[in-house]
C-alpha cells in the first residue's frame, strides 16, 4: 500500500486486493486496545479514557485502554499520539507535524493513529488564570483536538450544548484506510468564548463542551484588555513622568478612572519600566508568551500630549480630538503610529533579553487607533488585535470596520479579531440575538485576510436563546471554511430529529427577526426598543413553530422531546424579556403604577424559572440579577429606569 499524505483531506492510492477499512470494532470481533505512550501528557491522556468510553456509548464493548509501550504489540491497535513504538509498527509512514496545532488521523488495514502536534514542558504545566489555576497547560494540544475530531467526524458524536450530547449507535466502528492531516489557522480560539477558557473557572460541563468544540485547547494564549491599568496606582505617586501629559503640561490621572491613564509613551523610562517588570513575569512564569502593551481604556480621552509624543503621531493620521479633564479639548491625529512604535520599541527590547524565547507583544487597534499606521509597520513579534466591530452589525455599519481591519492585514504579519459584542439585540439580557449565517461570512473574511486569533468580548452563555449561534462559531473558530447552513442542518437533524424542520424554521425566523432589527434601529441602544420589533404577533409565530415541532414528536424518542422543552424554555424567556421591557416603556414615559407592579410579577416569575429551567438555559447570573453588576440592568427593573444619556440618544435617532 502507498500512502500520498495531504494537508487537509484524504489522498489514498491502493494497490490491488488490500483491505479498504480499519475495523476497530465489529460483532464477533474484540475491539482493538488503545495505546497511548508513557509519559503523555494529561490531556492526551484524558481524551483517550474519553474516546474509549465513546466507542462503549455507540456499540457496548469498551476498549482496553493500555499507558505504556506493550510488552507484546497488538496486532490491531488504535495508537493515541505518536510514540516510539510506531515507528516499528508503520515503518516508513511519516510521522513528524510542519505546523502548529497540526492533527493526523492514519488508517492502515490493523492500526489506526490518531495524534497531533504536542507541545508542553513537564516541569511547568500550572498557570494562573483568570478565576482559578489553568492545569494540564500545553503549548499545543494536537493530540487532544485530533482525538475531538474523530469523535465528531467517523464517530458522529455531536455536542449541542453543554450537557447534550448525542450519540448515534451501531454495532460496526471502521474507518477507511487513509490519511487525514489538518492544521488550524486560528490559533488563539479559547476567548472566543472566554467564559469557557481554561482557568476562568472550575471545568464543568460548558467547558468540557468547549474541549469537545476545539476551542478550548489552542495554541496562543491572548487576552482582549489593556495593558497598564494598575499603572498609577502603583507609580503615579513616584513617577508622574510616566504618564500622559495634558495640554497645560499637567500629568494626572484619569479623571474617569485611574485605570484609564495614558502613559507618556516616548519616554524611555517606561520602557525600561515595563522591559523590568514583564521580565520578572517571564521568569516567574515559562509559559507566558504574549504581553499585552495595548493603551489603558478610554479612547477618546488622556492621550499624551508632550513634544515627543506628539512627534510619533504621523501628521496625515485621521484628524482627531481627545478630551483632557475640566472637558479641555485637544485637536490631534490618529496615535496609531505612536503606539505602533511604542510596541515595536517594546517587542525590540524583549527580543533582544530573551533572544532563543518566542514571545510577542499584543496592541490593540482600538477606538482612535482602529485605522493602521502610515509611517510605520508592526514588527514580527507584534501581535495586533483588531477591535473591528463588524460582528452581529447591520451591513450598512459593517462597511469601516471591514475596510479597516482588511488594511490592518496589509501592514502586519500577525493579525487577530477582537470585536467589542455589546447588547446588539439584547445579547447579554438573553434574547436570541443570533446570526449564524453571517457568523460564516465573517470568519471567511478574517481567515481571508490572515486572521491568526479571536477575543470577543463578551457571550453571556445563554444556550436556549443563543445555543446555535456558539454552535456555529466554535465550529468555525476550528475551520472557517466550514459550510455554515449545512453545519446547521445537521445541527438540527441530530438535535431534534422528526421536528428538525420546524426547529430549523423557528431558528431561522429569530435569525430574520434580529437582523432586521439591527438594520432598521440605528441606535447602538436599540436593545431597549425590542417590543417594537418583537411584537405579540411575531412571537406567536415562533411559539407556532414549536407547536408543530411538538406534534412532530408524539411518538418520537424522549431525548428529542427534553431537547425541544430546552429551546422552549429559550423562547418562554425571551417573551418574558420582552414583555417587562414593554411595562417598562410604560413606567419611564407614563408613571404607571400598574406597569411597575406588572415588571415586579415578572421578576418573581424569573425566580420560577431559575427553578424549574434546565441547567445552562440562561445564564442567571447576567440577567434579572440586581447587585454590583446590575447596570447591565437598566431598562428591566424599576428601580433601573433609562438613563438621561440613553434617552437622550434614542431621542437624537428618532426613536423615542
């Protein structure tokens, strides 16, 4: 046999009479061992004892799972990673990865490969994460994401939420001889969900779902903030000089928060700083390898204004103003330059004190910074993060963000999306602000234009409103040429069976819905116009969708009827959302008592639903949750009524 090895598919040439499948398992037939090296690490480990027990859910017979090179080689054997042993079992089959991430699934007539590129250091696989220690750290995971794939390829498994799986079953595994590698333009995918990463919380069931996805294990490590936000508070006091200088020379904090002050980003004394301080996190922690240098918050404020400075900016940036404190105002240009050559300046530094590590420095191309440099081009070790607004937007406001992150791509080698998400059409309240097909569109034209990481900020987890639209962008976040409408499909086939077509229908009403909405309401606080569009009438459409997708399920199996009950609960919410934002609308126009008694009955039906929902429908502890975080809020309580900015801004638009 000859095997012709490919990058993304399957290139197979047999000579005549060989078997055509490796059958793994088959009645009257033991199911062939796992054999997973000695020393792997965890995760590879850990998606072996998952894949084992895979194959015991689809046909019964769990395979023998063996750690260790065997005393005695099988004569069938599925091999989980490469390991010396294969070398003598497959001889003269290529076995060594040219990219990272890259994955290989290899079938011969008795054995079967299933690894990846693995990267990782023994010594050092605990990181501090955002809530809680990350454990298992690689710096790849192939292995894990390949073994993620064969269950969702020749296996079949789906994970349609977290906790939902479905498995279908038979009697007979086999997999055609062949070979399939396939290596993952996106690198950094894990905050494309960031709830879901490794180490913002204890591993449950959603982040398994992300595991599963291959989302969770890549192979960059990023974050969506900014750079110096304890700044002041740690040297303000010692070394104002740090820091922005304002028009009258003056250098203060920020007068919205500390955490927004600029610094003086031409003073060599803040690089020496920063190249002293990110060198004892180096060492403190091996596998840190992207430093975010992005400027503090607050865009439109605080920017330096001293000579040198000023100096960076390039004089046919876009015209600009920034707004100093006492409402001072500075008529300036673009800093994208500035801060461009503030990050080179750092990346240089960093290169030049640890020339045999591979790190990069992360900018965010944001607010006034959104269009790239004129004079100046973001070294190798620069990581830019463009903060392009185009997802979940109207076509007409996807026009700039599009052109500019497409210019961003023409100027440096390393580009990632970060899209700033807000509440289009009420995505953190839990609406089923959805829109899978231009979620398609979207990931095609970053991968189109040398995208190599996502950070969105920010999915609230709310899987009966929002299930299929993390559905669709985990699969693309792995692959985003994926066929978005035939991934759906089957999303809904294998989720709801019978009534795949009325769920399908229902689904793709809500996508309609919201993106109408988002193009015929302007204003960036349409969320608080939603009964307008969500109307009485268009919401017993859906319910009718569900109706008939209940009839459908009669007599089916009872996990498609749990399923439905799931996206029920979605749409019971959704018209409970809606209909406290309508007595709302009452209540801040008219002073209805009646409107305020009707949104408190609402709020105690929440309490209902927190009881009597399923796990993981909505994310409680975003929505009808009053406490630090209830500015997210406004709108839906009357003690949160609009704020005079808010009406001010449907007013401007002609909306209120």
């Amino acid at each position: 046999m000859r095997l012709s090895l490919s990058l993304f598919g399957v290139v197979l040439a047999l000579q005549p009479g060989l078997a055509t499948e490796f059958v793994w398992v088959a009645p009257g037939l033991d199911p062939a061992p796992l054999v997973v090296a000695e020393g792997a690490p965890q995760r590879t480990r850990e998606a072996a004892r998952q894949l084992a027990d895979y194959v015991g859910k689809i046909c019964g017979r769990t395979p023998i799972l063996l750690e260790g090179a065997p005393e005695t080689v099988p004569e069938r054997a599925v091999w989980i990673g490469v390991q010396p042993l294969l070398e003598r079992v497959l001889p003269g089959v290529r076995l060594a990865f040219d990219h990272p991430e890259e994955t290989l699934i290899l079938a011969t007539e008795k054995h079967l490969v299933i690894a990846g590129r693995d990267r990782w250091d023994p010594r050092h696989t605990e990181q501090k994460g955002r809530l809680s220690t990350k454990t298992a750290v690689q710096q790849e995971y192939g292995t894990a994401n390949a073994v993620y794939s064969f269950l969702r390829g020749p296996l079949g498994v789906r994970w349609l939420w977290p906790g939902e799986e479905d498995v279908s079953q038979r009697d007979r595994i086999a997999v055609a001889v062949g070979e399939t590698r396939y290596h993952p333009q996106i690198r950094a995918r894990s905050g494309l969900l960031v709830k879901l990463s490794l180490g913002d919380n204890k591993e449950g069931p959603d982040e398994l779902w992300a595991r599963f996805q291959r989302v969770q294990l890549d192979s960059m490590d990023v974050d969506g903030g900014h750079g110096f936000g304890d700044w002041w508070e740690r040297y303000g006091a010692a070394h104002p000089d740090y820091f922005a200088a304002a028009p009258d020379g003056t250098r203060k904090p920020s007068p919205f928060s500390p955490r927004y002050t600029k610094l003086c980003a031409s003073n060599p004394a803040v690089w020496r700083q920063w190249l002293e301080e990110t060198t004892e996190r180096l060492r403190a922690d091996p596998l840190l390898r992207v430093i975010n240098v992005s400027p503090n918050d607050g865009y439109t404020s605080g920017h330096c204004t001293c000579a040198n400075c000023l100096a960076w900016d390039h004089p046919d940036g876009e015209k600009v103003e920034w707004t100093f404190a006492g409402g001072v105002k500075f008529q300036g240009v673009s800093q994208t330059d500035r801060d461009v050559r503030f990050a080179n300046t750092l990346a240089r530094m960093l290169r030049e004190r640890f020339p045999d590590r591979e790190l990069h420095v992360l900018l965010n191309a944001y607010g006034l910074a959104r269009n790239p440099p004129i004079g100046v081009t973001p070294d190798d070790n620069v990581l830019i993060s463009s903060v392009a607004n185009f997802s979940m937007r109207s076509p007409a406001s996807r026009e700039l963000p599009m052109a500019q992150h497409a210019a961003w791509a023409a100027k440096a080698k390393h580009l990632m999306w970060r899209p700033n998400l807000g509440s289009q059409a009420g995505l953190s309240w839990g609406m089923p602000d959805v829109a899978m097909t231009q979620a398609g569109e979207d990931f095609r034209f970053v991968a189109q234009h040398g995208g190599i990481g996502l950070f969105f900020d920010l999915f609230w987890l709310h899987w009966a409103t929002q299930g299929p639209h993390y559905y669709a962008l985990a699969h693309l976040a792995w692959n985003p040429q994926e066929d978005v409408a035939a991934l759906m499909d089957d999303y809904y086939q294998r989720g709801f069976g019978p009534a795949a077509a009325e769920v399908k229908a229902y689904w793709n009403l809500l996508e309609r819905t919201r993106m109408e909405f988002v193009a015929e309401e302007p204003s960036r606080q349409r969320a608080f116009l939603l009964p307008k569009k969500y109307t009485p009438e268009l919401l017993a459409q859906a319910q009718t969708h569900l109706a008939a997708a209940e009839a459908r399920l009669t007599d089916a199996d009872f996990v498609f009827r749990r399923r439905l009950h799931f996206v029920q609960c979605g749409l019971d919410f959704t018209k409970l959302v809606v209909d406290t934002r309508a007595w709302m609308q009452k209540l801040e126009t008219d002073r209805d008592p009646a409107a305020k008694a009707r949104v408190l009955d609402n709020w105690r039906q929440v309490e209902t639903m927190k009881r009597t929902f399923p796990e993981f429908a909505i994310n409680w502890q975003a929505v009808f949750r009053l406490g630090s975080d209830a500015k997210r809020l406004m709108g839906l309580h009357p003690s949160l009524p609009l704020s005079g900015r808010v009406l001010r801004e449907l007013q401007e638009d002609g909306l209120e």
